[in-house]
C-alpha cells in the first residue's frame, strides 16, 4: 500500500473543547460540504475538523485511490490533544474509508458514525454513482446543481459546484476502477467500537439498504441504525434538521 499523504482540514469549534470530532466527506465533494455538521458540533461544544480526501480539494494527488489507500491517509490523523478522536463521521465512501481505519485500529476513534456509507458498491449501485459523477464533471453550473437538488440549502449548491472544480477528475474514475469489488462488509464486522449508521431512505435512493444492511447489521452487536425519512444518498444535505438530531443523539 503506498504512504499516507498530509490532508488539510477545516474545523469548527473551540480547539480546546473535551470532546473532537473527524468529518470525512464522500467521493467527489471536499472537507466544505461537511459544514452543516461542523457548525451544529461546534455550537454543541465538540471542535470538528473535516478533511478533504485524498485526490479532492486542496488534498495531495497519488496514484493509489483504493479504499485502503483512504483509509491509511485517516489512520495517520489524530486531535491536535492526542489519543482517540471522540468520534469519527464519515459519510458515502468516507463511512467506507471511516470503517477500514476504524477496524484496523480500535483505538483510532471511540465512536463511529456512518452516513449512508459506501459498504458494498456493485451492480446497479457502481452504475449510479459512476454516472452521477459524470454527469457533475458533464455540467456543473450552478442551474443544474440546483435542479438536481431543490431542496439544499444555498452554501451546499455553492460548495458542490467548488468540490467538482477542485476534485481530480482522474482520481474519481480511479476510485471506482480501482476498487473492484467494492467490499468493506469484513472490515464492518470487526469493528469494536459503538458504530451508528444514519441510513438514506430507500424510497428516494441509498446505498446501504435491504440485504446489504440486513447482513452488516446481524454481522456485529456494535453496529445500529436510524433512518432520515425522505433523505436520498446525502441525508446532511437533503434532511439537515432530522440528519443533525440524529447525528447528536448517536454520540451523545
């Protein structure tokens, strides 16, 4: 497996707060689109610091963009305090990357969050998200950004659009091609710390649902999950409100 690269982080918060919190963004998007849940951490007294992934936003460019290369370069983080993050939310491939580190070393995080994550990707899932990163790449003006999402909030339209601009179009297409298959079920099993996932709603479109969901869940006593009713894939985009209260009973 190839070195871990530095990755530059945003935060919210007092850097002094007890409790620290990792937010680890999904394919395509950047440590920004985190903003709606570093703010409500930070006003709840946590201090949060997002990444940007490998080969997204400001973050170095490699060759390697296996989930295992991810889940090296969040491995290498930790507090500015030392020791265990308080809690590590990932969301879509972070969740996947999230669960790999997490699994690898228990004592990485004390707490695991995961956001409609990237657990199994194949079939029908690897086309859909294989098109709608084309699609973004394709046209990325903000109309039809806002077209495809109504509902978000200004500053997410605004920061989706930023993330395409600045994500290596290459290291996108290499995540998919590279990782085949796309299956972190193992490492979800032998996770040994409490692990909530904030489920999309199947009805509008998620990624960790039905027999996959069933399986991850029977496979490990640490692992729960709450549903966003009507939240497709980015439940902190779509549902904010309910995705936050959620996030908040989790790890409270």
């Amino acid at each position: 497996m190839s070195a871990p690269v530095h990755l530059p982080c945003l935060s919210w918060g007092d850097r002094a707060a007890a409790k620290t919190a990792l937010l680890v963004h999904g394919l395509g998007s950047s440590a920004a689109l985190m903003w709606r849940l570093g703010d409500a951490l930070g006003n709840a007294g946590w201090h949060a610091a997002a990444v940007d992934l490998r080969g997204h936003g400001n973050a170095p460019r490699a060759l390697d963009y296996t989930i295992g290369a991810y889940a090296a370069d969040l491995a290498a983080l930790s507090p500015a305090r030392g020791g265990a993050w308080d809690a590590v939310i990932g969301h879509s491939l972070g969740g996947a990357a999230g669960t790999v580190a997490a699994a690898s070393d228990p004592h990485w995080t004390n707490r695991l969050v995961l956001i409609d994550p990237a657990i199994l990707v194949e079939g029908k899932d690897a086309s859909i998200v294989r098109r709608s990163q084309e699609r973004a790449f394709a046209d990325n003006r903000l109309a039809v950004v806002r077209e495809e999402h109504p509902h978000w909030h200004p500053q997410d339209l605004e920061l989706k659009i930023d993330a395409v601009l600045r994500a290596s179009r290459w290291a996108v297409e290499q995540t998919s091609a590279q990782n085949q298959p796309w299956d972190v079920r193992a490492d979800a099993a032998r996770l040994a710390v409490p692990t909530h996932i904030i489920g999309a709603d199947a009805a509008v479109y998620s990624l960790f649902t039905g027999k996959t969901a069933d399986a991850v869940l029977a496979s490990n006593e640490h692992i729960s999950m709450s549903i966003v009713a009507g939240a497709g894939h980015s439940p902190h985009r779509d549902k904010p409100d309910e995705t936050i209260r959620q996030l908040l009973e989790a790890i409270a």
